[in-house]
C-alpha cells in the first residue's frame, strides 16, 4: 500500500518538477529520497513519513511555488487524495514547513523523521553535486558568479537571507559551509564533513585561479 502511495509522490514530482533548472529538479528530489531513507535507518525514524515527506519536500517551496508555500496546499492536496490518515499528514505537512534555511531564522524540526528529511535536504546543497547546483541556481536567479568587491554577510536572518543578492562563491560562506555544523544526525555530520572538505579544495583552486596563480 506504502509503495503504491511513494510511486504515486514520484510520479506526482516528476511532472511538477519538468521545467525546473534552479537545481531544484525531480532528480534533486530523487536524491533526497535516497539519503533521508538512508539517515532514518540509522536513527529507526518511521520511514513512511521520512519517505512521503522527502518525495514531496520541495512541492510547496517558497521560491517554486509562493502561492502555496504557506499552507503545504500541493503537498496537502496530494496526501488528502491517499488512504493516509490525518495526523500522518499533518506530521508530513509540519516536516515540509520547517525544512527549508531561513539564516539566522532556521527551524530544528521537532520530530526525528523532520530532523532526517532536513538533513538530506541539506546534504545534497554540499559536496561536488552542491556545488554544481549552486552554480545552477546563481545562473537561474542571474547572479554573478563571484565579486571580490562584495563580502559575504554570514549572520543574515531570515528576511535578509531572503532579500540577498549576492554572488554564488558568498553563498558558499553565507550557507553551505555553515550547514556541516547544523545537521541533525550523527550520520549526515560523518557525511557533510566528507562533502564540505571537497568544496573547500574546490575554493583554494578557484581563488588560485581567479588570482592567475595558476
Ligand atoms: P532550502 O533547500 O534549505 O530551502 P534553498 O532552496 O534556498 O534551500 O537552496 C537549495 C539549493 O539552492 C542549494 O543547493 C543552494 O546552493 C542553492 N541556492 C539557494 N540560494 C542560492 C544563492 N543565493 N546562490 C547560489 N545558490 C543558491
Ligand atoms: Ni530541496
């Protein structure tokens, strides 16, 4: 029943998600999905609410889908339609609403299933994939890649986060490498550390680059 209701969600994301290049596409889903099943294993977290809630993540984001984001309607609409019961859709609906990075203003999940979706979220902005998909996003949303001449703010709350215009590279020091330090779970710390050792070879080189050392 369970596996009839997940390809559902992922049949569902795949169509919602077709036209999307901000690096918020049906396989960043995907992969979500992945690791958070993998996380919840390891912390016994209820893998029906960590998988529904991964699958359906992004459907009611602020940036994708601003006339839902404030009651989870998509992912309300979606769960409604299914034989799950009212409090499991509330639980996944809570989950959904707190994932997101907001500076400052970000929300630690009460439950450990929120904890693990919110960790695999997290996990697939850092590491090569992380990278690739910033770089995504800065050309999506027509950042600069980088300027020398803008510093990075890393103590923007949530309004600020929101409003911020900065290049990429800042984003790396205004959220990605902040995140190794807010993960959940003993399994996405062991995980973000690998990724985050990786972005920072990635900047020695870019800067080297960008200085004409090399
Ligand atoms: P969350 O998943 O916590 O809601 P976002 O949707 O804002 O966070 O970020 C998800 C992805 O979008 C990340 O991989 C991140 O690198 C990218 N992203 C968000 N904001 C920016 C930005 N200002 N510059 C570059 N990439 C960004
Ligand atoms: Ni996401």
């Amino acid at each position: 029943m369970i596996k009839e209701i997940i390809d559902q969600a992922i049949a569902y994301v795949k169509e919602l998600f077709e036209n999307e290049y901000s690096g918020h596409d049906y396989f960043h889903t995907i992969r979500v999905f992945k690791t958070a099943t993998l996380i919840a294993k390891e912390e016994n977290a209820n893998l029906e609410v960590v998988q529904l809630a991964a699958l359906l993540h992004d459907v009611d984001d602020r940036k994708l889908s601003p006339e839902t984001y404030l009651e989870q309607s998509n992912a309300r609409d979606f769960l409604l339609k299914q034989k799950i019961d009212r409090i499991t859709i509330d639980n996944i609906c809570e989950i959904i609403r707190e994932i997101s990075y907001m500076g400052t203003d970000s929300v630690t999940p009460r439950t450990i299933e929120g904890k693990c979706v919110q960790d695999a979220d997290r996990l697939d902005a850092l590491g090569a994939i992380g990278i690739a998909r910033a770089f995504a996003y800065g050309g999506n949303h027509n950042r600069q890649m980088y300027n020398p001449d803008i510093l990075p703010n890393m103590q923007m709350n949530k309004d600020e986060y929101y409003k911020s215009q900065s290049s990429t590279i800042n984003h790396f020091y205004e959220k990605l490498l902040l995140l190794s330090k807010l993960m959940n779970t003993a399994a996405a710390q062991r995980i973000a550390k690998q990724r985050e050792e990786y972005m920072n070879a990635f900047l020695d080189e870019f800067f080297l680059e960008w200085d004409g050392v090399r």
